[in-house]
C-alpha cells in the first residue's frame, strides 16, 4: 500500500522495549477504589448511587446526563463508602467528586449485566450503538472522547473505510502494543463490529514498524480469506503519526479538512482499545471497568504494563511494578510529549490513563531558563500541523487573539514537537493552551454580554412599550376628559337651571304667607 | 507520595541557543584558519580583540538593563556578532575601528532594539557597514598574501599596527597590500580591461583569487556541517548562492568581456560567509520556509547589483541588511498552508 508523509514530526528514542520486556500483569482488586465522576471530554456523569449501598460488578453508578457524557460503572463488587472529593489525574492537581468503593473482594457480576451478543451481526448497528453508550466506552488512546458521539453516522456521509490506530507514536506508552501482542483476536473482533456499526468496507489497522511481534500477531491474527478486508498495515515510526488526522494523511494522503471530521474523506479512526473495549462490551456484556496501563520510566523498578480496574490509585500500580527507584521526583500520566505530571500519586486510573511515566532529575531535568526566540524556525521544521508555532507564540505573548487565530491557532494538536525542539526553552504549547482558553472564555464572555445585551434590550423595549401604553392611556384619559370639558355647558345649565327652579321655588314661597318659624325668627 | 508537577514535554531537550551559537563558532574555525593562513595573523588578532570587545559590550548592556549577566554570555551570540565582524573587517584594522564596530554592533543594533531575538538587523552588519562608510580609507587597505610573506610581520608587530594604526618602522602598506578580486575586477572594468585579461592575472586560481577560494571553500565546508547539523536550513544559502549565480551568469552570458562570471561572484568577497554564516542570522531574517528562499533570492541579487553597479566593491552586507528591512512583510505573505486548509488559507 502507498503510504503518505506528514509535514514535520520527530524521531524520538521510543523507550518501549524497557516495559514490554515483562508479561501482561492482571493486578488483583485493590481494597478501595476511587472512580471520578467525570473521565472524558464532556459532561459530569450524575451519580446514581448513595453512600451504604452495594454495588456489583459492572453496575452503573455514574449515570450520563448529556449526549457528550459517558456513563461510569463499579469496577468491581463492594459497597459505596461516600462520594468524596478526591484527587483526580488533572493538570491543576486539583481533587474532584469521585465515587469511593470499598471492594469485597467477590469481584461478583449482578443480575443487572448486559446481554452478551455473539450474534451481533444480526443485530441493528443502532442497537450496537446504544450498547457502547451504556458500557460507557471514550477513547483510550488518552482523549477520551465518548465513542458513542464518534459511532453515530452524521448526514450526508458515507463510511468506507474504518481505520484502527494502533500506531502508539509516543514514547515509553506500550500499552496497545501489550494489548496487539496478547488479544490480536480479540481486537479484530471489535474491528468487525465497529466496521459493521458505521458500514465500512474495509479496515486498515495501522501500527508503527517499531512494533514487529504485534505487527506480526495482528497479520497471523487475519483470517486467508478476510485479506482483503482487514488490512494491517505496518507504517514508519514517526512522531505524532498517530495523531487521528496524521494517520489518515499517513495512510491516505488527503488531508481532514480543518473545520472538518474524518468522516468529510469516508473515514473514521478508533485506537486499538477502545475496539478491544467495544468487542467486550458487545460480546460479553461488559461495561468499560479495567484497562491496560504502561508503568515505566527511568524511575520505575520493574516497568511493565499492567491490566488494572478503573479507580485503581496510582500507587497501587507502581507498587505492581516494582515501586519507585530513589529520587523520583515526578510522575506523569501520558507519555513525555502531551502527558502531564500529577502532584500526587493517590489519583486513579481512569479510562484514558494509558501510561505512567516516573522520572527522576538527572533523567527529565527541570528546563533551563526562559531565553527570548531567536526565530531559528525549527518548530515550523517540525510542526506536524504546518504552522508557524514562532509566530503563534509572539501573538500568544502579545495576546492577539484575532491574529494567532489567523495563523491557525485551532489547527494546533499540541503535540509538543515545537516545544522539544525550541532551543529557548519556551513552553510553546502553554502559550497555545493559554490563548486557547482566553479564546474560549471571551467567547463565552461575548455570548453571556450577547444575553445580557439582549435582556437589556428586550426589558428596555417593554419599558418603553409600557411607557408607551401609558401615556397611551394618559393620553386617552385626558381625551376623554377633554370631551368631558366640553359638556360643562349641559352641567352649567343643569346647574342654572336648579338656581332657577330654586329661585322660582323660593319666590312662590315669598308670596306664600311665611311659617310660624320664620315669623317667629323675625 | 506528592509530586513536583511542570509541563510537558518531560524529556530531555535536544538544544540549546548557547549550542546552536557554538556550533556556528566551530563551523568558522576552519575559513578563519584558512585566512589566517593567507593574510597572517591579523586575522586572528581581529577575532580575539572584536570577540573581546563584542561580550565586553554585551555585558555592559546586559547590566545596564538588570538582565542576569553570565547567563546572557552563555548564549555566545556577542561572541559570534564579534567574530564575524572580524572577518568581514580587513586583518591590520586598527583597533579604534573594531572597537567603534562592535559597540555599534553590540550597544546600537542589538540592545537598543531589545537585545538577542529582537533585533530588525544583523548586528555583525550594521557594524561592519558603520565603520565601511564612516572609514572608508582604513576598510579598503587589505593585505595581500605575498606581502604579508615578504613583510613577515610577526604576531605582536601584528597586534602592534593594530593597535596603533601604523606599520614597523621600515613597512609601507602599499608593500603589503593589494587590490581584492573585487576591487581589483572594478577598478579594472573602469579602466577599460575585459574580464579575461584581468583573471589571466597569475594571481587568480580558478575563479576568484587562490587565497579567496581557499577562504571560500572552507567556509563552505563549515556551512555544509552546519546544514548537516540542523543549525541552519538550506533555504537562505542556496537561493542566495543560486540568485547570485544565476544574475551573474545571464550578463555573462550577454557580455563575458564587461561581465565577470558566476564562479567569479560566487568564490569572491563575502558571498559564501555572507550565504552561510551571515544571512542565515535566524534574528533577522525571514523565518517561514518560502520567505527564507525570496530572502536568499534578494540578497543574491542585491548582492549582485551593488557589486556591478553600485558603489562598493561588495554588496553582500549592505544586501544583507536590505533585506532585512522586508523580513517581516515577507514573513506575512508566505505563510506556509496549514493542515486541512485549502490554498486560499480557508478549513
């Protein structure tokens, strides 16, 4: 097959073989298990249980409440013990809500488990769909977007090809490669029914050439006469190729237009996991509970990749692989380009925690000081989005925000190459994150100002009608008594007349003979 | 446990603006050797005395704005500003000269703008053009090799002209000095000689003078590691080299008596420093991939039109300082096409 080349992307040492060269380890439930409410990119799940309640396996516990949300289950059996605040895997270290289970060690299914579906060909693609909803399935390839929201076909486009990312360009993460080496049927499976799902013709499954034994697990894996339609395609080792747009640009050569979705070109990509996940789901009734995590760096003792429940603390995996080396000093969820250091080791595995890294100083030093850009263009060599990342940072710096977004601020994937490289030492992609957010918060501020204009507006009209009606009615009012003042003729006369009646009245009586009393008043 | 938290990426960087800096440091010691080699050692004495006065400079100014001194020297970009100040300045300069160059160089072009990655212009340049058009008698005096060899000036008689503008008793700089292929290409055209008769000079080699060559290609050794090293992109060089070539090779063509040929252009003066070492300044030139080419295409050809027609007999600095001033214009019209954009720069 043709393969295509993205512009920029950097060789790095892929550090995998260190966390490959151990067995899969399946760790044993842990005694407490900590799921945040919120694990993918949307809404907070709305938790439908209360503290004291006994939960089993796969029972759903995190309800979802909005179509970009994705539901949470126990992992294991136990009891609820309180829906806490607690350190969750977040850049600002922060805690979050998070469902504590205290696990009996039954690691029991209840009766509430999702019908298995071996015959899921048979089956509606959006029954199929709904399934993933339920299991509660985001991407696992460290975004952690609802596949759901991915599955659902969009008008107006036709799937054809679906497009398993296996490429894992980032280094020390070895967890799908564990996953391709040790269940490439099983991932296949899923790459059936996912292709079923959104009526695709064909699957490329696309894995970089510096993994041959899953490369070759996965070609073994393919039926004679399933050939044609699975193809498993080994691509050149380059990060970030598995970035979803650079992959397809790798195996197609066009390009997902920018405001655009994989499925513009036919195409939709999942990472090797979550079909994994989606297959389980599908075929045995099982909500998305554990997931694979690569445990390694130049700080770990014995790195490894570990099957580990959802919630599972972080120190219980290094624990598992060894524990720490002396010295440690941070340790960081992803890989070393995008992840992030975590200020704690309490936070949980949650479903898109594919690998912890943990590093000591003289391996990750703290970066050098700040120098100012001397322009050298070498992030614009290696920028995989074909930006100036030089030019971006100077608006980012003098926050121009119309300007950098003109110069393509929304294309940036923040990959990290820019920053690798920048002989400066500038934090590039923080700049980027940091005129995105402004970005984001003035648009929500123009909208709230829209609203509030338009209330103003809206009250102003009203007391203006009010005001209008008002004088409308003064006006009519005054009309009316205007018409009023032109009757005082009739009530003069009304008036004369009775002076007259009472003056005619008066003088009869004078001729009348006076009474007694006046007489006698006189 | 608790952890110290930064941001990505957490891995060992690959550079550095002190490495970059150095690098391009050892990518000129083999054409300054090569200089020093033809024109004695007032090749080196400029070095050492500019690369002196440049960081003297630079620390001064870095104090003056209560920037953190040693850390600022460690980008080595004042000694780079100073060394090529040196080579572009004829070797026997006196000192009062480097010392006005560099502090133009240094205090004006650079920290007055704003200090490393803010400066509009290359300040190697603006103080070489400085002193070019204030001491027009002292820039035009530069040794030639066979005085030089007669003369035998030792390293302190060296260090002595130069600090004190005047030769060993018994020395004279006509003796010493002689005519550059540029110079000496100019005066002869206006003197009505054709391009042939004055190469035919048994001091010419192959294209320019030997000890012009021999500079050149070493300097172009230093460039092709800089390219290989990822210090420098091809863009600027090559198109500035290639325009050169190629403006010079079409008059050539029309008129090879009145016109000297492309090797000519391409071997003499600064243009092999000028395409490497000068105008690949990331500073000052144009930074996206095509504006980096029109930069180089615009140096070429300025370079090509001051030398022909202009009024000095090299055009490399003051080209490289023209072009300069359109950076920022080109910078804005050749932005490359974003992922997923269309040609016209709409998703």
């Amino acid at each position: 097959m043709q393969l295509h080349r993205f512009h920029g992307g950097l060789k790095l040492p892929d550090h995998k073989a260190e966390s490959t060269a151990r067995p899969l380890l399946t760790m044993g439930v842990p005694k407490f298990l900590y799921v945040p409410l919120s694990q993918h990119i949307g809404a907070q799940t709305e938790c439908v249980v209360q503290p004291g309640d006994r939960v089993t396996k796969g029972q759903r516990i995190g309800q979802a409440k909005d179509y970009i949300c994705a539901n949470v289950h126990a992992p294991t059996s136990g009891w609820i013990r309180g829906i806490v605040d607690h350190p969750v895997p977040h850049p600002s270290c922060l805690s979050a809500p998070c469902i504590q289970i205290e696990t009996d060690g039954h690691d029991q299914w209840g009766e509430d488990r999702m019908e298995p579906w071996p015959d899921w060909r048979e089956r509606d693609p959006r029954s199929l769909r709904e399934r993933v909803r339920d299991a509660g399935i985001v991407g696992m390839g460290g975004a952690a977007f609802p596949t759901a929201v991915k599955l659902n076909p969009r008008p107006g486009k036709r799937i054809h090809t679906l497009v398993v990312n296996g490429a894992e360009c980032e280094p020390y993460i070895s967890c799908d490669d564990m996953l391709m080496r040790t269940h490439p049927a099983a991932i296949l499976e899923g790459a059936r029914i996912v292709a079923h799902m959104v009526g695709a013709q064909r699957v490329l499954f696309a894995v970089e050439d510096n993994k041959p034994e899953a490369l070759r697990a996965l070609t073994d894996a393919v039926p004679g006469a399933e050939r044609d339609f699975i193809r498993v395609i080994s691509i050149p080792s380059l990060y970030p190729t598995g970035g979803e747009r650079q992959l397809i640009q790798v195996l197609s050569g066009r390009e997902v237009p920018s405001a655009g979705l994989p499925a513009d070109l036919g195409m939709v990509c999942h990472n090797t996991g979550t079909v994994k996940a989606i297959r389980d789901a599908v075929l045995h009734g099982q909500p998305l509970i554990s997931r694979i995590v690569t445990v390694t760096g130049p700080g770990i003792r014995e790195p490894r990749n570990i099957e580990a429940l959802i919630g599972t603390p972080f120190a219980d995996l290094v624990e598992a692989a060894g524990g720490y080396r002396p010295r440690v000093d941070r340790l960081v969820m992803g890989g070393p380009m995008m992840g992030f250091a975590v200020g704690d080791d309490a936070v949980p595995v949650i479903k898109g925690t594919n690998c912890l890294l943990a590093t000591r100083p003289e391996d990750t030093p703290p970066p050098g000081p700040v120098m100012p850009c001397i322009r050298c263009g070498e992030c614009t060599r290696v920028c995989p989005a074909n930006l100036l990342p030089q030019q971006l940072y100077w608006f980012a710096k003098g926050k121009d925000f119309d300007a950098i977004q003109d110069y393509g601020l929304f294309d940036c994937i923040e990959c990290g190459c820019c920053a690798h490289v920048c002989p400066s030492n500038i934090p590039l992609v923080q700049y980027y994150r940091f005129a995105k957010q402004e970005i984001w918060g003035r648009e929500k501020d123009r909208q709230k100002a829209d609203l509030a204009r338009e209330r103003f507006e809206f009250r102003q009209e009203r007391q203006d009608r009010e005001e209008r009606e008002k004088a409308e009615r003064l006006a009519r009012k005054k009309a009316a008594l205007a018409k009023k003042d032109s009757e005082p003729t009739d009530k003069k006369a009304a008036i004369e007349d009775a002076i007259e009646r009472a003056r005619a009245k008066k003088a009869a009586q004078a001729t009348e003979p006076p009474p007694d009393r006046e007489r006698a008043d006189n | 446990m608790r952890f110290r938290t930064c941001t990505s990426p957490h891995i060992v960087p690959g550079h550095s603006v002190g490495r970059l800096m150095r690098q391009v440091l050892y990518a000129l010691v083999p054409g300054t050797l090569a200089m020093t080699w033809f024109f004695g050692w007032g090749v080196l004495v400029n070095v050492v005395l500019s690369v002196l006065f440049a960081v003297m400079f630079e620390a001064l100014m870095v104090a003056l704005r209560r920037r953190p001194v040693m850390a600022t020297l460690g980008d080595s970009s004042a000694v780079l500003a100073g060394w090529l100040f040196a080579l572009a300045v004829p070797p026997l300069t006196p000192v009062w000269v480097l010392l006005i160059g560099t502090a133009f160089a240094i205090v004006v072009a650079k920290h007055l703008y704003g200090g490393l990655g803010y400066n509009p212009f290359n300040p190697a340049m603006v103080g070489y053009v400085v002193v070019l058009v204030s001491f027009p008698r002292e820039l035009s005096l530069w040794p030639s090799p066979e005085g030089i060899m007669e003369a035998s000036l030792t390293f302190w008689q060296t260090l002595q002209t130069t600090l004190t503008g005047r030769l060993p008793d018994g020395m004279d700089w006509d003796a010493i000095t002689r005519a550059s292929p540029l110079d000496m290409m100019r005066d002869s055209l206006v003197a009505g000689q054709t391009v042939t008769e004055v190469t035919r000079s048994p001091i010419f080699g192959s294209f320019s003078q030997t000890e012009w060559e021999w500079a050149g290609n070493l300097f172009l050794l230093g460039g092709i590691w800089l390219l290989y090293r990822h210090v420098i992109t091809w863009h600027i060089p090559v198109s500035m080299l290639l325009s050169l070539a190629i403006i010079a090779g079409v008059f050539w063509v029309f008129d090879p008596d009145q016109f000297a040929s492309p090797a000519f252009h391409v071997f003499s003066g600064a243009a092999i420093i000028g395409a490497f070492f000068i105008a690949t300044d990331p500073v000052s030139a144009a930074t996206t991939p095509r504006g980096r080419i029109l930069f180089g295409v615009g140096i070429g050809i300025l370079t090509y039109v001051i030398r022909t027609w202009g009024g000095y007999p090299d055009g490399v600095a003051f080209a490289v300082l023209l072009m300069n001033m359109v950076a920022p214009t080109l910078d804005h019209y050749t932005r490359p096409r974003i992922f997923g954009h269309s040609r016209d720069g709409h998703g």
